[in-house]
C-alpha cells in the first residue's frame, strides 16, 4: 500500500488528507514512479484553498522527482530504474504515482532527486521569465517582490549574473538579513509604506526597467509606481493576496503589463532543453546554493502553514 495526501473538500491546511491507496497499473503512454522528494509550491496552496476549482476527491501537488518503477507500453524513451522529474503534473503528493512519460525529464546523475524537486518548477519559471517573458540584458535595472522565496530567489540571482542591477524586497528584518548576504544591489522591506520611492532612491531617482511581483496585493502598487514610463510590470504571484492593477494608469504611462505561467512558456517540447539550461546555471553558481527546507509527506499542512506564514526562504519539499 502508498500514501498520498487529499482534499475531499477546499479549504484552510487542515483540509489535507493523509490516506493510503493502492496504485494502478500504467496504461499507454504512462511510467509509475516511486517519489523520493516532491516540490511544494505556492500553486499548490491555491488548489487546496479553492483559488482553482478542482474535481474532488483530488490529490495535491505538481512536481516531483524519482525512480521509474514500470513502465506501460507505447513508451520507448524511459525504462524501468531510469531517475526523473517533472514541474506541472498534478497529483504529486504521493509516495508512488502513475504519470505520462511526456511529463518526465531525465535527470542527469549529478542533480540528486531532491535538487531536482527543489529546482525545476522554480528554475524552469525564472528561466521562462528571464529568457521568454521579459528577455533580461545587461545593464537594465530590476526589481524582484518576493526575493527570498523559491522563484523569487533562483530569478533575483539569474538576473544578477547575466549583469542586471537587483533591487530585492523581502517580508521581515531576518529574511532581509539573509538576502543582504547574497550580493544584490539593494535589498528593502515589501511592507516599508515608502517602498516605491525607497526603490527610486536605489536607483539614483529613477525609475527601474522591470518589476516581477511575486507578493500581490502588499507591493504591486509600490511596483507600479516604481516603474520608469514605458517599463514592464510581470505579475507573477500573490503571496500577500490577489491583487489588480489599475488599468488605465498602466496604459497612460505606457506600462506593459504581463500575467504569465510558467505553462505558457515550457511545455513538452522545449521542457528538456529548458531544464538542462536551469541545471547548467546551477552547475556554473549562478543560482546559489539551493536552500530546502524539508517535511514529511504526512506533515504537508505543516508546509502549506509555513508559506501562508512566508516565514521560508529558498525551496520546500515533502519526503516521502
């Protein structure tokens, strides 16, 4: 028997569910994995507490990593023993699942399952962000909402070494304590009530070239106001809560205004190559150290709890 973890309702951390299953065969065009680290993201959380609608009974989560333990037929790129990943498939809170072998990416034998869990949903969103949404130069003057989280943390320090300036925001005076340490330009507090003028006074009175708000609510109209005409605003997230920019404003300072998904940009036919960019920038440094903060599986509400809280820096994973 396995374990997963379930909402038979939406709603608060405590709505998830730690049940055992028996695992299904794979059908056609499908591999069963056994899981040996699964990511925990903030999308997850909006699954759980009914942002997204979802048929239920469901099972949380999309990404993991682990070993593939068999495979169904009409699959000619995997084989039994061969170690995966993969970033959007939902249903990843589980010790053994059954997957379409089109959502694996093979994983070179120098990222351990944990790294790959901690990095591919995150690192493939900051490598679409970087390279698809807003093509980041040299030179050009960033801000990062958010800049202690996963995301937020591997695109601050991907922006850093192509040679941008960094502005980084963070959620408290500890967090702020951490990210100073990593070498961006100027790291400020998102809850400073003069945030968007603490950020022009970073950038010698000016306004910056591009905004990525991970937080929402809290800074996005610091962001707005932060921005030079012309800049671009990508909406990433809503850590702090949902949040909607003022339109009109926007378009009178010519201002674009992007909303993107990490699915929009990597999909089944560039996942590979986008992912074997990801693990070469965390080869060469350019990402850091990777910080993983660890629970069990049956301790998911725990780390639903810690990023409502955003008390976490860096990548949480539940170990089966």
């Amino acid at each position: 028997m396995n374990q997963r973890v379930r909402i038979y309702q939406q709603g608060t951390p405590a709505a998830l569910q730690y049940e055992t299953f028996t695992l299904e065969d794979p059908a056609r065009g499908q591999v069963s994995i056994r899981q040996e680290a699964i990511g925990v993201n903030y999308v997850d959380t909006m699954f759980r507490d009914g942002t997204f609608p979802v048929q239920l009974p469901f099972t949380v989560g999309v990404e993991a990593a682990g070993v593939v333990e068999a495979v169904g037929y009409e699959v000619d790129h995997l084989k039994v023993g061969d170690r995966v990943g993969y970033f959007f498939a939902l249903g990843s809170y589980a010790e053994r699942r059954v997957i379409d072998a089109s959502s694996l990416i093979k994983l070179p034998n120098d990222i351990s399952s944990e790294q790959a869990a901690g990095l591919l949903s995150k690192g493939l969103t900051a490598w679409a962000l970087v390279k698809q949404v807003h093509r980041i130069r040299a030179g050009e003057t960033i801000v990062v909402q958010g800049a202690s989280g996963g995301v937020g943390t591997l695109l601050a320090r991907w922006t850093k070494s192509i040679g941008a300036t960094v502005i980084a925001t963070v959620g408290s005076a500890e967090k702020k304590r951490i990210v100073e340490s990593w070498g961006f330009d100027k790291v400020l507090r998102s809850d400073d009530p003069n945030l968007a003028e603490r950020i022009q006074s970073a950038n010698g009175g000016a306004g910056v070239d591009v905004v990525y708000d991970l937080v929402g609510q809290l800074t996005l109209d610091a962001s707005i106001h932060a921005l030079r005409d012309g800049g671009t605003l990508v909406h990433v997230g809503n850590a702090s809560g949902a949040a909607t920019p003022d339109t009109v404003l926007l378009a009178s300072r010519g201002i674009q205004y992007i909303q993107p998904s990490t699915p929009q940009f990597v999909n089944s036919q560039n996942q590979n190559m986008a992912a074997s960019e990801v693990f070469e920038r965390f080869r060469e440094g350019a990402l850091g150290p990777l910080e993983l903060t660890r629970y069990r599986l049956d301790e998911a509400a725990r780390a639903h709890q810690a990023i409502a809280a955003r008390k976490h820096t860096g990548s949480i994973l539940l170990i089966p």
